[in-house]
C-alpha cells in the first residue's frame, strides 16, 4: 500500500499500533476527518494555502505557508497548515515541529493538539522501539488535552477512542476507557460511537456485533459514503470478499450524491487494491476521485496519483502509469514514495 491507507480522514493508526505493539512486547498512528477551522477568505495567502493542501498541491502550500510575512497572519494556523502538509508527505520529524509550534502559539485550541497528537503518533509508528514508548505517550497526552478543551470534538473523541482500544494499559490503552469514549460520542456523533464500538467488537473478536455496528454507523451518518467503505474493510479483513465488493458499489454510489464523501472513492479503491480485487474499478474511482472538485488533505492527490501510476501498470498501460506518476511528482516533488 502507497501512503497511508486513508491519508488524514479517519485515523488508521497502522502506524500507531506497530508503535503500541513495540511498546506493549518490550512493556518492561494517526490521521481522521479534518476539521480544523481554517480560513476560507478568497485573497487570504492562509486560505490561499489551505486550498492548495487541500487539492493535494504539497509543493505550492509549502511556497506560500514560507513566504508569508511573520507579522499580520495568524501564525499558528500557519503553522498548523504546514503540519498537516508535511503529514501528508509522511515527514513526521517536520510534521511535529510545526505542530508543536501551533500548539505553543495557542496552547488552548482542540483542533491543534489534535494535530500534534496525529503527527507524534504517526512518528511513533516509525521510530525505534526506545522512541516508541514515550512517543506513544505522547500521543495520548495530546489526544487526551484535545478531549480536555473541547469535550464535543468529534474527531478528538473518536481518535482518542481508537487509541485506548489498540494501546497496552502501560501506555494508557484500555477497552474501558474505549467504550467510555464511545459512550461520550454518542452525544456528539453517534455514527462515529457506532464505528468506535464496531472496531472494538471486532479487535475482541466479535465479527457479528462489529458487523451490526459498521451497518449502524452508516445508516446513522449524514455521509454514508465513508461508513460503507468502513464495512467493505471489514468484510475485506473477514475475508468475505463478495460483500466486500458490494460495499465498495454502495459506497461509489453513495459518493456521487455527496460532495463531502469524494474521499470514499479513494478509500474504496484502496479496499479493492488491497485485496487483489477488480483492479479496473479501482482505477475508475481513483480516476472519479481525481476529477472531483472535492478533493481533500484526508486523501492527498499526489498519493491517488501514485496508486493510480501502480493500477495502470498492473493493467497493462505502461504509458498511463509513467503519466500518473509525472503527475504526483508535479505536486510534491518530495514525496519519498514517488521516487521509488
């Protein structure tokens, strides 16, 4: 799998839990649904910014986030904006710098330790086993500060909620306090408490309740898109492959009549590739994807390029793919996995 395998969207916490599994054996992330406030004025170099992360221009948000003046901008969104850029380039040292700077600059905004917690857990992820542990603390420390400031945080809540239910109590893990958290989400966003109690069935080896929950979270969520491609991943891990298939119909379906669920054919193109199924619909939805005006940071276009690149040379377009890989180095020239 390119990149993480659903960017920013939804904490995937692959990287978080190779981290708490380290720190767990030697007991002696992660990225959600972005929804920082971020500025949306039309000649604002801030929003001017946020537009470009958002269309996964990495390499033009970089340029302008360094040539902003250092007084008459609110520095810590600036700074807020290139971690999440840098998050999307998968440079965790850089990322935790700038959020760490956010997080000075405004100690009391949610959006921001939330942040700072996604970049610390994805470095968490990919540091030695030493680094780890106290990494992964980290981590729960700024979730939990996030939580803290602001108790109706979805995102907070539901990031916060996957970390206790992977992480070792040495760590501050738990599937008590999971479960608390989801009971906490289900006065903010219930579909979301119903996708935190699915993951938790399903790490407790319960596939019938989890299966119950995923089915409850999408008929509960304003963008059933993104809840389907949830339920095609966990027929995919089940290895229910046929359902799988179909999950991923619904959730291409459902993402054409809502403009904020874009991101669903990126992940359900995700789904199909990791499975090793129809890679011919995979490439159509990463294609979809691309020609959307609604393209996100939660599912950058230089990585859908690059999966994209891998799909056209597994069909046989030898030409597509070296076109589709041009095209995610024209947008982030710096992203490791393109040059390899």
């Amino acid at each position: 799998m390119i990149g993480l395998p659903s960017a920013c969207r939804r904490v995937t916490f692959a990287a978080l839990a190779t981290a708490i599994l380290m720190a767990s054996a030697t007991s002696t992330p992660l990225l959600a649904s972005s929804t920082t406030s971020t500025p949306s004025g039309a000649h604002d170099p801030l929003a001017e910014a946020n537009r470009s992360l958002q269309a996964g221009e990495a390499d033009k948000a970089l340029a302008l986030l360094s040539s902003l003046p250092d007084s008459g901008i609110d520095q810590a969104l600036a700074h807020n904006l290139a971690c999440r850029v840098r998050i999307t380039l998968e440079q965790w040292d850089a990322a935790v710098n700038e959020c760490d700077q956010a997080v000075r600059l405004a100690p009391n905004n949610s959006d921001f330790h939330l942040w700072l917690a996604r970049a610390v857990g994805q470095k968490a992820g990919h540091a030695n086993f030493m680094s780890a542990f106290s990494l992964a603390r980290r981590a729960r420390a700024e979730f939990e500060e996030s939580v803290r400031l602001n108790p109706r945080n979805a995102d907070a809540l539901a990031d916060l909620g996957e970390f206790y239910r992977q992480a070792p109590s040495v760590i501050g893990g738990g599937i008590d306090k999971a479960q608390a958290t989801a009971n906490q989400l289900d006065k903010v966003d219930p579909s979301r408490a119903h996708h935190l109690r699915a993951t938790i069935a399903e790490g407790q080896k319960d596939p019938a309740t989890a299966e119950r929950e995923f089915k409850q979270a999408i008929s509960s969520s304003p963008h059933p898109a993104l809840e389907w491609t949830s339920l095609a991943g966990f027929y995919r891990r089940q290895k229910r492959f046929d359902e799988m298939e179909s999950a991923v119909h619904s959730a291409q379906s459902a993402a054409a009549h809502d403009h904020h669920a874009a991101v669903a054919l990126f992940d359900g193109a995700g789904i199909l590739t990791a499975a090793n199924r129809n890679p011919a619909l995979a490439a159509k939805m990463l294609n979809d994807y691309l020609a959307s005006p609604d393209k996100t940071e939660d599912a950058p276009a230089f990585v859908a390029h690059l999966r994209l690149a891998h799909l056209e040379s597994q069909l046989g377009d030898s030409s597509a793919a070296a076109r589709e890989r041009n095209a995610a180095l024209a947008l982030a020239h710096d992203y490791k996995p393109s040059k390899e």
